[in-house]
C-alpha cells in the first residue's frame, strides 16, 4: 500500500511550471516517436533493406537468438512459446505475421499492449531477431501459450 500511495504522489505535479516542463517533453518524446517511425518505413517497405536482407538470411538466426535472449525472453519466454506476451513459435500473431509487420511490432512497439519500442536496435540487429523467430516458428514448445491473435500461414 506504501508503494501504492508513493507511486500515487510521483504523478501529481508539484507546480504550474511542472506541469508546462512535463507537457513540453512529452510534445518532444511524440516528436521523436513520430521521426523514429519515418526513418522505419523506408526499412519496412525496401526490399533490398539490411532489414530484409538479414532477416532472409538464415545464417542470422544464431546472432538472432542472443539478442532474443538479451531482450525478449522476458515476455516471450525462454522458448519463444511465450509467457507475459504472445507465443512466437505457432502460426498465430496479434500484429501481423508478414515480415514487415514483425519488422514493425519489434521497432515501433506497441505500446497498448505492453510491447516497447526498441529504438536501441539497429535494422541489422531487427532483421537477425526476425530470422530467429523464423527459425522458431513451428518449434511447439512444451511450455507454450494458448494462440492469441488470427492465423498466418503464409509470409
């Protein structure tokens, strides 16, 4: 209940100039957001990105399943079969199975269902995560997560 209540007061803001202090950084963080967004759409869309070129390299997956590892075993569990978020292994996806889709839900985020953006990644590091969900995919864990999302069989 003490963590409930300090959390509580952290909100409020303590003046005026606060509140026009956290309203301009938040304008900011958009801005950012909006500029991290553009400059991914080119890599989304390109087929001749270091994006796709990476993620269609199956050579990719090993340095791709460190970086899952590092970041995405948390939520998606130590398998890919899924735990705080959504199995990564079955043919069901919540965002889109396509590669730019995946491509998408790792670097944009999405934010409403607890996904972060992983603005820290590099399209190349982007692509070897996808050639590892790839390689992944169909794998069944033992430990896997009820399918969430629509069916994607082809991508």
């Amino acid at each position: 209940e003490v963590l409930a209540l300090i959390a509580y007061l952290r909100q409020i803001p303590s003046s005026h100039v606060k509140i026009v202090q956290d309203s301009i950084a938040y304008q900011q963080l958009l801005l950012q957001t909006k500029e991290w967004q553009i400059q991914w759409e080119h890599e989304f869309k390109d087929p001749n990105s270091a994006l796709r070129k990476t993620a269609q390299n199956k050579k990719q997956a090993k340095q791709g399943g460190q970086l899952f590892r590092s970041n995405c075993r948390a939520c998606h569990g130590e398998t890919g079969g899924g735990g705080i978020g959504p199995d990564l292994t079955d043919a069901y996806w919540l965002h889109g199975g396509k590669p730019e889709e995946i491509a998408h839900t790792i670097a944009i985020g999405v934010p409403e269902r607890g996904m972060i953006a992983w603005q820290s990644m590099t399209p190349t590091e982007v692509g070897q995560l996808m050639a590892y969900i790839h390689s992944i995919k169909g794998t069944k864990p033992k430990d896997a997560k009820e399918p969430q999302g629509r069916v994607i069989n082809d991508e």
